[in-house]
C-alpha cells in the first residue's frame, strides 16, 4: 500500500469500507438471503427454504443458463477475434487511423444498449440477411456490445508491449506472420485472457438488447429474472439471480488461472 502511516492506512481502511459495505456487500447479501426465504416482512428474511434452487434444478432456469453461456462464450470468442484484429491493424495505421479505429469500437459503448438492438432488430429484418427471431441475431447483439472492451484491453496491451522483442525476431529473418504468432500473440496473452473474461461477464449480464431480439427457443437467464420478478416471484428471481452470478464468477475464476499460469509463461 501506497499510504505508509497505521493512521492513514486505517482511515484509508474504513473508508473502503464504508463505501464497500452498503454499495456492494449489502446488496448482494441481501439477494442472497432472499434466494433462501418465503416472506420478509421485518429487518430479516423468514421461513428459509430450498424450494428456489429446487426449483431452479427442475424447471426450465437450467436451460436458460446453459443458453447465456452459450451465448457469452460465442459472443467473447467473436469479440476477441475482432477486437485483437482491429487493435493490431489499428497499431500498423498509427495516427489518425488509430484514433478513428477506436471511435468506431467505442460507438456501441455510447449508445444505449437498446438503441443497439434495435439498429440490429431493423438491419437484419429484410432479406438477404434475415435473422430476426433466430438465436444468431442475440449472439451478433452480445458480440457488438463487448468488442468494445477486448478492442481496448487488448489496445492497451500493445501500447505496453515492448517492441524490441518484435524487432528481435524480424532482424533474424521471422517473416510477419510468424512473429505475430510465435512472438506476439504469446506475449499478449495475459490481455486476451482478461479481455475474454469480461466480455464473457459483460454477456451474461446483458439484458437491454437481449428483450428486444431473443427468440422463444433461445431465452438467456436475466430474460427469465426479469420476467420472474415482473410477476411478482422476488424470492425465485433472487434464487435465479444467485445462480448467474455464482456461474459467472467460476468462469471468471478459471479465466483467472489460466491468466496466472500465461503471466508466468
């Protein structure tokens, strides 16, 4: 830490705190005691139950979580593919063509996520790209609104990323290729990681865009939480709630593994 007093350290401490407990400790907690309960009607939940995970474990909540990840690990992969493209080509322009590289990825970021589905719902409602009521469109959806974040994570990487070693390669024959695959790439590793897990978290959270698009066959898990609690079923909205976030923060676990493990390579 940077602050080098026990006073300022405990007073940065209980701050952190402060700010921690009632913006994000507490509200999770509070979804989490509801996931177990049948009514609450004072400071605490009662009549703690199972019946929501149950429930979940029964009904069709399982396959609406096996559609978001399907969703978030197609939707990543793509955005990883064109967001470390576009950074590396944007690398070679330099200048002007960087920056401009840049406002395009950044556009879907600074518009609504609605507006986004939309655009998509009226592009593609006419052949011959018809892909209304299809499970592609959502996955095109998800894939637009996080390119953004791997174009940057990635983009950032590259402006660190020493270019001694690429210089290296290429003084000793390597053609382009080989050293954006064998050099490259390799060292960039730890950032494609990253930027893999938070566009796979980015896309299981997503909602907004995903109400407008989403097929009947191809319904993602915050589609039925918010269809759960629109009907008034908090307690069962909260259970499925716990479950996306107890999903999405394994993967995010074993993204962070193999981070570690390429950070040390």
């Amino acid at each position: 830490m940077l602050v080098h007093s026990s006073k300022a350290r405990a007073a940065v401490w209980t701050g952190f705190l402060l700010l921690f407990l009632p913006l994000f400790a507490l509200p999770f907690a509070v979804i989490l005691a509801a996931s177990f309960a049948t009514t609450w009607s004072g400071a605490l939940p009662s009549g703690p139950t199972l019946t929501h995970y149950q429930d979940i474990a029964r009904g069709d909540s399982l396959d609406a979580l096996v559609t978001s990840a399907l969703t978030a690990l197609a939707a990543s992969l793509l955005a990883l593919a064109a967001g470390t493209w576009a950074a590396l080509a944007a690398q070679r322009l330099g200048g002007r063509g960087k920056k401009v590289i840049d406002t395009l990825f950044m556009l879907p970021v600074a518009v609504p996520s609605v507006a986004v589905g939309l655009s998509l719902l009226v592009a593609f409602s006419q052949p011959p790209l018809l892909l209304n009521g299809t499970r592609q469109i959502v996955v095109i959806a998800h894939t637009v609104l996080v390119t953004a974040f791997a174009h940057q994570s990635v983009s950032a990487a590259l402006d660190r990323l020493d270019p001694a070693y690429e210089q290296s390669a290429a003084a000793l024959g390597a053609r382009p290729a080989y050293v954006l695959r064998r050099v490259k790439l390799p060292l960039l590793l730890p950032s494609l990681t990253a930027a893999t897990g938070l566009c796979f978290a980015l896309s299981m959270g997503e909602l907004s865009a995903t109400m407008m698009l989403y097929p009947p066959d191809w319904l993602p898990l915050p589609v039925q939480i918010f269809a759960t609690t629109d009907r008034g079923a908090l307690f069962s909205g909260a259970a499925l709630a716990v479950v996306l976030m107890a999903a999405t923060l394994i993967v995010l676990f074993g993204v962070s593994r193999i981070r570690t493990r390429a950070s040390y390579r």
